[in-house]
C-alpha cells in the first residue's frame, strides 16, 4: 500500500511472487532515464517544457493502446526525467485473441486483421525475468516495447539516451487508491524542485 515519504505520497516497488502481470488490473509506472538525467524537457514555472525526446516519451505513451488494444491509459505525465502513468489492462491477451479469431471466423463477419500485440521478448528476457511478467500482453511487455520504440527514436537525436533496466510498478488495490495516485500523478510537476528522489 502507500506510504508517506518525507512528507510526499510516494508507491514502493510491489511485486507479488504468485501475481500475473498479464492478468486485468490498474498499474502505477515510473520509468526512470538511466542516471535520471533530463533528456526529456524541464519544469519551467511549475510547468513541463518538453524537449523533442520529451515528446517521443509522450507519443509512444500516448500510441500505447495502438499496439495493445486491450489496454487502456489513465492519467500521465512526462517529466524530466521520468514518466508517470497508470496502465489498466483491461483484458488477458489470450482472451483478446480468442475473440478477435472468433470476429474473423464468422461467417456473418467480414474478415479483419488481428492488431500485432507487440515485440516478442527473447528467451533471454524470460529466463531472467520470469514467465508471468514477460508472457504475451503482460505489464512487463508494455513497458519493454514502450521502452524499446522510445530508445530508437530519442536516439536519432541523442545518441546517449537510455533508460534505467528495471522500472517500478505498483498494483493499485481499490478507488481511493487510484485516486490518490492519480492526485500524485497530476500534480508531479509541483513538486518537482522539492522532490530529492526524482530531482
């Protein structure tokens, strides 16, 4: 649950031994810049001035469902340095497919192409990170193919930019939490020259 941190809401790290990150649920994300460098903009009178990799961070949030049509996105924010935002996944992948092969056998439906459910994780990402975080449309996919589409194309501008290796995500339990996340989502960007663990 959450917890107070030098007087700021603030979401540990939660991740439950027997959970399935493909399963339905709200998620909080922080993804962090490798060394929290600010390649993505600077809060300017309490307002995010985004830079051009700023706006690539935003884009591919923003294209998200795009690539996994079961997903949903609530509230976000890109700041200097990292990028907030709650995750809903809405559907299991499996069940997505199933439907969406359903649509495309009837005969009372026109044929439709199944939307890609984003990159493949190698053997190597399973093995180091386990089955049920990186199965097909689980949390830890999302994020890496997030991830993977921002690298690419920040590094067209700076080719120093990378991201932290893991990020952190926290299962929200129930309304008032997600409301207190989303709080703390909306108004980062206040608190941000105060803020010692993301500044």
């Amino acid at each position: 649950m959450a917890e107070k941190y030098k007087g700021k809401f603030r979401i540990e790290t939660i991740r439950l031994k027997d959970w399935d990150y493909s399963d339905p649920a709200a998620y909080f994300v922080t993804i962090c810049t490798k060394g929290k460098k600010k390649y993505f903009g600077d809060i300017i009178n309490s307002e995010i001035k985004l830079s051009r990799i700023g706006e690539i961070a935003k884009r591919y949030w923003l294209e998200i469902p795009k690539h996994f049509p079961f997903v949903e996105n609530d509230v976000f924010t890109i700041m200097p340095n990292h990028v907030h935002g709650i995750i809903i996944i809405t559907e299991r992948a499996d069940e997505y497919k199933k439907r969406q092969k359903l649509q495309i056998n009837s005969k009372y439906q026109n044929p439709v192409e199944t939307p890609k459910l984003g990159v493949s994780t190698s053997i190597n990402d399973i093995k180091k990170h386990g089955n049920p975080k990186w199965k097909s449309g689980s949390l830890g996919v999302i994020i890496n193919q997030y991830k993977r589409t921002c690298t690419i194309e920040a590094r067209k501008i700076n080719k120093n930019f990378s991201w932290q290796q893991r990020y952190y995500e926290h299962i929200i339990r129930d309304e008032k939490d997600f409301i207190k996340i989303s709080e703390y989502i909306l108004e980062n960007h206040l608190k941000w020259e105060e803020d010692e663990y993301y500044s």
